[in-house]
C-alpha cells in the first residue's frame, strides 16, 4: 500500500484537479502527438478497466474523458490539460487487450501505445490501471516489461475497490506489490481506487503534486 501523503500535498492536489480541466488534442499516431511541453502523466490499463471513469472522478467532471460499456471505444490518445500554468497534462491511451474492434486496428492502437512509451521526454510517469476484481494479467505483464525497457516510470492503481470485498482486496494487493518487486522501473507502492466513491483520488492526486516538485 501506498505511504500516506502529507496533508498539504492532498490539499494541493484537491486545489489542482478543482481548477479548470479541458481536452487539448487527439493523436491517432505517432506523427500527429502535440509539441511537448507541460510534464505529462498517462494511463494505460486494458479495455474497459475504467481509465476514462478515473479522469473524470480526478477532475470531478462527469463527461471530461468519454466512457463507455463497449472496450475499445479510445482509438486515440487523448491529452486533457489542467489550469493556466498548472504544467501538467493528463493522457488517456487507447486501452490494451480486447477490444470489439477489427484485429488489425487493435494492433496499431498497440503500436502506438508502444511508441509513445519509448520517446516521450515528457512522459514524467504512466499510472498503470488493474482491475481489484482480477489483478495483474498477463496482457498487463506485456505492458510492463515495455515500460521496464523503456526506463518510463510507472505505478500501478487499482480500479473498482469498492467492487471487492476487503479479505479479497488484500490479497490482490499483496499479489500485485510482490509482481511489482520483479520490474525495475515500477514505483513499489500501489495506490488503491474507485471512480464510482472517490476512494484514493487524493492520494493519486497528491502523487501527481510530489512529481510535479520533482520536475520543477
């Protein structure tokens, strides 16, 4: 489990994602990704495992990022930037695994994700999505060994907690830190989520706060 934050960073935190958040840009390849400028943090996670409902209970906007029922449905990446000298925009990635889309489109979602990963001087850290229900699969394992080689800092978070009961949370959340223990670029602690009661985003929101400090 995550160490838990001071209370000014939750304070900082609760201060950015209230300000004003908007989506910025669109980029269905490689070619067509923004300039780089503010420090950028990405979500990956595999179809349908809530990275659209997480951006919009961070932002506390019911309709930022686009959710939907059908995996698959963010084809592109999506850039949302914060306030007016903020210095931080959120990504949301296509998600990876199933999708209900042709084979040959999922690929290059997937090559795109991969590409980004690689080459981004931005890219300060990816929050990797799991689901609390199932834990770390080995699709999600394909991400991670991508992220150790490119040397991009991640950290894990679980989605849908309030789907689990307690006894079973534990377990995964013992299970995924002991994954972690094996991948080099993985931050060790695991912070533990839910969009639908808001558990967890403050300390996702004041982990954000700590990177943007260490940036500066």
């Amino acid at each position: 489990m995550t160490a838990e934050p001071d209370a000014k960073l939750i304070e900082e935190g609760r201060k950015l994602f209230a300000g004003e958040w908007q989506f910025v840009w669109a980029s269905p390849s490689i070619e067509t990704l923004p300039p780089m400028a503010s420090m950028e943090v990405a979500f990956a996670g595999r179809s349908n495992v809530g990275k659209s409902s997480l951006i919009n209970a961070l932002t506390g906007r019911n309709a930022l990022a686009r959710t939907s029922h059908t995996p698959g449905r963010t084809q592109e990446l999506i850039f949302f930037e914060g306030p007016e000298n903020a210095g931080l925009r959120l990504v949301d990635m296509p998600g990876y695994g199933y999708a209900s889309a042709p084979k040959a489109k999922v690929a290059s979602w997937t090559k795109l994700i991969h590409q980004f990963l690689q080459g981004r001087a931005t890219l300060a850290r990816v929050y990797v999505l799991i689901d609390a229900r199932h834990g770390i699969k080995d699709v999600d394992q394909d991400v991670l060994k991508t992220l150790d080689k490119s040397a991009v800092s991640y950290q894990v978070v679980l989605t849908k907690a309030d789907q689990v009961k307690r006894t079973e949370l534990e377990k995964h959340i013992e299970e995924t830190t002991a994954a972690l223990a094996k991948h080099p670029a993985a931050f060790p602690d695991v912070l533990v989520t839910s969009s639908r009661d808001g558990s967890g985003m403050p300390e996702l929101r004041a982990a954000m706060v700590r990177l943007l400090g260490e940036r500066s």
